[in-house]
C-alpha cells in the first residue's frame, strides 16, 4: 500500500515540546483489535491535552490486509502512516521518524492501557537521567494457562521492581526519550516478527550506561495465550529470537534484569534427563540418575510454585509440571535459535522467520 499523505507532516529536530509525546502503535491485520486500544487512550489523550501537553496517537499500519485502515481512520485526532509490509520493527522506527513528541511511548494493537496508564509513563521522564521506561502486563482471561502466564510476568517484575535501573523493555508498554532511541537507530530490523527486536534494543541501550526504570503504575491488559500448546509454541519462538539478541550482545547472556538465574538452569533440565536416562540404561546405578535429574529440577521449582500458591492454588500446584514443559521448548528454541543465528552471522543473511 503506498504511504498515506497524513504522514508528511514531521517537527524539526530541536522544536519539539519537553512535555510532549508521541504514543506509537504498530498494527497490522488489527481491525479486530486497534479499536479497544483507541478507545482506551482517546480520554487520556484529551486529559493530559487539557493540561497543556502535546500528546498525539499515530498508529502505523505495516500493510494490512483486512479493514484496519477504515477502521482507524473513524478516530478523530489520531494519525495514520500506511507502509507497504515491512514488519514491526519497521513499523516501529517509521513512527518515530515522524513522531512529534519528545518522548515516544510504545503500546500494541492488542493492549488495552488502564485510565493512568499515560500519566504513569509520562511521569517517570521528568528525571532527566532516565531514558526508558516499561510497564506491566495484566489480564482478565480466566484459563489456566492465561492465568499461569501472568503469574509467570509477575515473578519476573518482582525481579525488576527491586532495580534502580533494567535492561528490558518490552514494546507492549514502553517508553523512550525520542533523541536517544534516534541515536540508538531505532529496533534492529534483522528481527522480521514481533519477537525479541525490543530486547536487543534495550541490551545495546544498557551497554552505554543508559539509565531504564520499571514503572508498575503503567499498566496495560493483554490476552495471553489461552492454552497451553499456544504458550509453549510461543516459549520456544521467543527463545529462538532471544538468541540473536544474545548474539548481537553476548554480555547478556549471563544475566539481564527480567529472567530469573534459575529460569537459566532449569534449560538444562531436557538434556541433563536425555544423559541420565542414557546413563541409567547402560550403567544401572543403584541410585538413578533420572530421579535425581528429577528431583534437582522439582526442587528448583519450588520458590516459585510457593509464589504461585498464594496467589492461585490451581496454578501453583501445577507449576512444577508447567514449568518442566517450559523448559523443554525454551531449550528447544535456544538450541535452533543458537544455529539460526550462527547461520544468519556467516552468511550475512536476515534470519529465518519463526512464525
């Protein structure tokens, strides 16, 4: 589809406001779902306007098949760029390129962002070291799976509340200092799917010594996968695409802000059962090796399935079972993910897309 002329309009370098801001949402086949996030964010718009900031929406379309289009183009105020299919990194750094706002603040199509959720972002770039922020994910789904899966976010912020500056930033509720994120090139379009293209953008952010806070006021709700076929589908493709953020900045492969150690270790589990199941059968240990391969995993588990108990008794009591079938398909996704981006670095090839 060839660019819309409502996307010619740009502010100079140096005339933007310092209180204004550009919330950019990246859609594609979201004909279904953009209205929700519009809706959401209209009041707040009009609130923060109302108090003299510059606060636009510009939503990029990234080639839509279906009537996302007609469907934003219903929403008075809100700016619409169309570009031929490109992917959401694309889309992405298409939108700040002619965001107006000093400060650009990331949603996506499917996030419905809570009445303060702009205040909350906002508020945290009236420190003038930080550079991003992030906010959180919720839910109102009431499948096992969809609940386990926000228990599973929520252990990870705990990691990060306690931080006085992460190095994770996930596009579904971000927020950047629109100069530094221009500095930065923008999200690394090698990444061709909405996987992994925001954390390899916050690592390189990191490693200049950029300061980035967790804001747990700035909440947006989500669908998360409703089954578990869905979220072990969707493990395994993130931890296929964390390996090339991985490969483009090694250092965090160690460590980073948002992923528990033990969630590292527990990668190990599918291997480690494979060689001890090998070892059992050849050698006939009197002590099994699988059961204490077993025992170490289950044992690992238990801090979070505590964690999860107090919060739902259904899903703590399955956790170590969830999380040993996690394990499996991130370990499964890091072992392709690893050759997939060693393939793509000799070659000089964009990687494979996982879908």
């Amino acid at each position: 589809m060839p660019d819309s002329n409502q996307t010619q309009q740009t502010t100079p370098a140096g005339e933007t406001n310092s209180l204004s801001a550009s919330i950019l949402i990246p859609t594609y086949n979201g004909a279904k779902r953009i209205g929700n996030c519009l809706d959401a964010l209209l009041p707040q718009i009009a609130a923060n306007q109302a108090r003299g900031r510059e606060v636009e929406i510009v939503v990029i379309d990234d080639g839509s098949k279906d009537e996302t289009v007609q469907v934003v183009s219903r929403y008075a105020g809100v700016r619409l760029i169309s570009q031929a299919n490109a992917g959401p990194a694309s889309a992405r750094n298409r939108g700040a390129r002619e965001a107006r706002g000093r400060i650009l603040l990331f949603t996506d199509d499917d996030c419905v962002p809570m009445p303060d959720w702009l205040d909350a972002m906002l508020a945290c770039f009236d420190s003038p070291t930080v550079v991003g922020a992030k906010g959180i994910y919720r839910t109102h789904q009431k499948s096992l799976a969809a609940r386990f899966v926000q228990i599973e976010y929520e252990d990870k912020y705990r990691l990060m509340a306690g931080a006085p500056s992460i190095d994770f930033i996930d596009t579904y509720s971000a927020g950047f200092i629109r100069d530094r994120f221009q500095e930065m090139d923008g999200y690394d379009m090698s990444f061709p799917v909405a996987c992994a293209e925001d954390i390899e953008l916050s690592y390189r952010m990191s490693a200049r010594g950029w300061k980035m806070i967790f804001i747990s006021e700035a909440i947006v709700y989500h669908t998360h996968p409703a089954t578990f076929s869905s979220y072990l589908k969707k493990k395994y493709k993130f931890a296929f695409w964390r390996m090339l953020a991985v490969k483009k900045n090694p250092g965090k492969g160690v460590k980073d802000s948002h992923t528990p150690q033990v969630m590292k270790l527990q990668l190990l589990f599918a291997p480690a059962l494979v060689a001890a199941i090998v070892f059992d059968l050849i050698l006939r240990p009197r002590i099994s090796a699988s059961a204490i391969v077993v025992g170490a995993f289950f044992l690992s588990t238990v801090p979070f399935a505590l964690r999860a108990l107090k919060k739902d008794p259904a899903v703590g009591i399955l956790s170590p079972l969830l999380l040993a079938a996690r394990s499996c398909a991130q370990f499964l996704g890091v072992a392709a993910g690893t050759l997939n981006a060693s393939r793509s670095a000799s070659s000089g090839k964009k990687a494979l897309p996982v879908r």
